[in-house]
C-alpha cells in the first residue's frame, strides 16, 4: 500500500524539494531545426508533434502533495527555456547576418510562446487559469495600486483581449496583409482604447498617459543625443506641451463617443505632422533629421548590420532618404483624398490606389538600382525595405484640433 498519504508535511516539503532539483539537473531536449527550408513560410521546428515533456509524471507527484503553482510554474518555464533558448540564440544570431527575416524570427517566438502555455496548462491542470490571472495582473502597470480579488479578473480579461489584438495586428503585419502605416494607426488606436478601458477600472490617474506629465524630462531624453542649448530645449517642451494637450484632447473626445474609427487615424497623422514641423522649425533641417534618424529602426538597423549588408555610410543615408520620402507620399496622398471626402468632394479611391502602386513601382526601381538584387533582397527580407501598398478606403474625418 502506498505510503504517500501517510506522509508529513515536512516530509512532502523536502521531497517535493528533491523532485525540484533532480528535475532542473535533466538535459534538455532540443528539437532541431529546419531553417534551411528553402520557404519562407516554412516552420522553423519539425512538423511532428512534440513527445510528451519527460517530467510530466513528476510534475503531477509534485502537484499531488501540494507544491504551490507559482512553484511548478517556474520550473514549467525554466524547462521550456532550456529547449529553447540555444536555438532562440542561434536564430537570433542569423537574423543579425541577414540569414533569415524578421518575419521567420517571429514566427520562432511564437512557436516558443505557444508552447510554454501549453506546457503550463498541462502541468497546472485546473489550476492554471488562477496561477494565470495572478500572473497576468501582477505583471500589469498599474499605477502602484494592488487590486482587490474581484476586481483582478476584470483586469486579467481587458489585458488578454488587449494582448491578442496587438498580436493579431502584428501577424497581419508580418505576413504583409496590413501597410506599415496602417499597422501604425492601428496600433495607436488599440493602445488608447486599452487605456480608456483601463481607466475606468483604476482611475485615470493611474494610466501612464492619461494623467498629466512633466514634459521637460520626457522632451529632454527624446532629444539628449543632440546636446541643445536651454533655449532650444524649453522651445521643443512648448511644442511637446501643445501636442499633448491636442492629444489629451482627442482621448476625451474618443471617450465620450466610443467611437474608435471615428476619424482617429486622420487626426493623429495632423497632430504628429504639426508637431514635427514645429520641431524641424525649432531644430533646423540639419539637426531634426539627426534626430529622426537616431528614432527610425530601419536606419539603427542598417547601421548595426552595415558590415554584414555590404553597406556605406552614404548608401544608408541614400535608402532611408528613400524609403522616408515613400512613407510621406503613401501617406500624404491618402490623407489629403480622405479630407476631400470629407469636404463633400467624390473621391477616385481606385485613381488613390494606382497613385500608390506608381509611388512604389518608382521607390523598388530607385531602391534596385542603388543596392543591386542582392542587397536589396536582403533589405527587404529583413523588413528594412517593406514597399507594401496600403488598403485605402474611405474614412470619416472630424475637427482636427491644431497646435
């Protein structure tokens, strides 16, 4: 007869500390990879399903004598990282040699993540959506409030939906069914609708964002690479003011109407446009693009990969030029044809549309000609050149408030 339930709690304590250590002595298993698939699409792991984890058994003995979930959890994590990260940093490592696209890396992420929560939900069983609400709320912002038990489950919901949105634009991102601008737009608006629900379970003035900030430290580290004078300084906090308040101003106003598509991405394409006039009228060319420049991915990028992408310094200033003057166009023309909507005017959307394609037929040819084939593949694989023509369509616009 089994001598389990015989025994103490000390006793499940220490055992329960034995089966912990010899589990995190196991090697681990490490799948191995296919990234030499010729698809880009290609899974980055085997496709046969995954043998069941080897501590499974002992991760149900350590559940049985009533190791707490937090504990198992991190053992959980611990495993599936041991898998994992060799491989996270052999790919990690191609992607810095241009050997696979950022699209592929997400993907590998993904696969991990998805993973880990099925391995979690196996392990815990019926425990694993309390350990995950206590994790999921204990890992949000929130303002240094510690929320009371019944208000934790409506926060744990507002994040999980908030986190698939986001998850689901990024797909759609990387597989290049939404236009980068789009994404942007997008994103913005997901972001400010998370907030305004956030609000109003915590208080407004818990949400970063919402309550009001100093904005000289916030205008000073935007701008510390630039070594400015007082003068210069207290001139881009007045412009960074304004343009906080005229957003502050479009959240109450979105907030009130609940109405999320109501002419959101018009209004902060004027906002953001007004301001960086105003700082580019501050700075001077010379300097606001420096600036730009130092906050654009694509341009950090070329420049950390410039060795590895055959790439000098006047050829990354030449492609971002490029690849900038394409962005302002695409959107520009889309924005001035959603104002003439607005005006009552009767828009050609398909005439918009074939305005786009030209504008990237133009950008790929000058893009190809400067890099060569080669290059410009690896730029484009890498998501540094992403001349993707966005959905246009018609889209109601308000009052715009101005700076």
């Amino acid at each position: 007869m089994s001598s389990w339930p015989k025994l103490s709690l000390a006793a499940n304590v220490f055992l329960s500390g034995l089966l912990l250590l010899a589990l995190l002595r196991r090697p681990p298993v490490v799948t191995p990879l296919a990234v030499g698939s010729p698809s880009p699409s290609a899974p980055l792991l085997a496709d046969d399903p995954p043998s069941p984890a080897p501590w499974t058994d002992s991760i149900s003995e350590l559940r049985r004598v009533g190791v707490p979930a937090t504990i198992i959890a991190k053992l959980v994590v611990e495993k599936v990282a041991q898998k994992w990260t060799p491989i996270e940093a052999e790919l990690e490592q191609k992607y810095l040699h241009g050997e696979i696209d950022a699209r592929r890396l997400a993907e590998f992420h993904d696969q991990r993540a998805n993973e880990e929560v099925a391995e979690l939900r196996t392990a815990l069983g019926s425990a694993y959506t309390d350990w995950d609400i206590e994790h999921t709320v204990g890992n949000m912002y929130l303002g240094g409030l510690v929320p009371a038990e019944e208000l934790k489950r409506p926060l744990y919901d507002l994040q999980k939906s908030h986190l698939a949105r986001l998850h689901a634009m990024e797909v759609a991102r990387r597989e290049g069914r939404l236009a980068q601008d789009h994404f942007d737009s997008n994103h913005a608006r997901e972001v400010l609708d998370f907030k305004n629900r956030l609000a109003v379970l915590i208080g407004p003035e818990r949400v970063d964002g919402l309550a009001p900030v100093a904005s000289m430290p916030q205008v000073r580290a935007d701008f510390a690479q630039l070594k400015l004078d007082d003068t210069r300084m207290r001139a881009l906090v007045d412009v960074h003011e304004k343009w906080s308040a005229a957003r502050a101003e479009l959240a109450r106003s979105l907030e009130q109407s609940k109405q999320l598509d109501s002419a959101y991405e018009g209004d902060l394409h004027a906002l953001d446009q007004a301001r960086d006039g105003e700082y580019r009228r501050v700075l001077g060319n010379e300097l606001f693009d420096a600036w730009q420049r130092a906050g654009d991915d694509r341009h950090r990028a070329m420049k950390e990969n410039a060795a590895a992408w055959k790439l000098d310094a006047p050829t990354i200033a030449s492609v971002y030029s490029e690849l900038r003057a394409y962005d302002l166009a695409v959107a520009n023309r889309e924005y001035q044809a959603q104002l003439r909507e607005h005006a009552g005017e009767t828009v050609d959307w398909a005439k918009v549309q074939s305005d786009v394609a030209a504008y990237t037929r133009v950008a790929e040819a000058s893009l190809r000609a400067q890099l060569g084939d080669e290059r410009f593949a690896r730029l484009s694989a890498a998501s540094i050149i992403s001349l993707r023509e966005p959905e246009l369509g018609k889209s109601a616009l308000g009052a715009r408030p101005n700076l």
